[in-house]
C-alpha cells in the first residue's frame, strides 16, 4: 500500500469521523502540494492538519489506530510521530 493511498485514507477517515471538514482536508492537500512543488520535506496530512490545529493529537491517534497503522511506523522526527509519542 503506498503512502499516498494512505494519507487519502487518513484524510477522508478524519471527515467521515466528524474530525475535520472536507474543506479543512482540501485546504492540507493544498499545502502538501504547495509545499511539494517547492521541494520542501515531504509532511503527512495528518501532521498538516495536527499543525493547522485541525486535529489534535488524540484524534490524529484514533485515525491511525482505526486504519491500523502502527505508530511505530511513524518517524519520530515528524510532529505526528512526535505527538504519538506523547499520548502513550
């Protein structure tokens, strides 16, 4: 499963979860790829919106665990891993 596919499904989970607004989602998509297009570090919606105060930590949490990604797998040096980190 490539990562792409999955930040889809984070971002379209947190929707249908009540978490954040389609157009919250649109709005991190746009960053992401702005963001890409300048060459920057690649940053998972998840972080983007954690960032932007869309989700918190908690709620960034529970969509990963409904999609079954280990937080393991998240680097730490990322703000999403960083805030895994804090909620265990």
């Amino acid at each position: 499963m490539s990562l792409q596919y999955l930040e889809r499904r984070f971002g379209i989970t947190a929707v249908k979860k009540g978490f954040i607004t389609a157009d919250q989602l649109i709005e991190a998509l746009s960053v992401q790829i702005m963001e890409e297009l300048e060459e920057s570090e690649h940053r998972l919606i998840g972080e983007i919106l954690f960032d932007k105060q869309y989700l918190t930590a908690a709620q960034v949490k529970e969509v990963l665990r409904f999609l079954g990604i280990s937080e393991k797998l998240i680097p730490r040096q990322s703000s999403v891993g960083s805030i895994c980190q804090k909620c265990n």
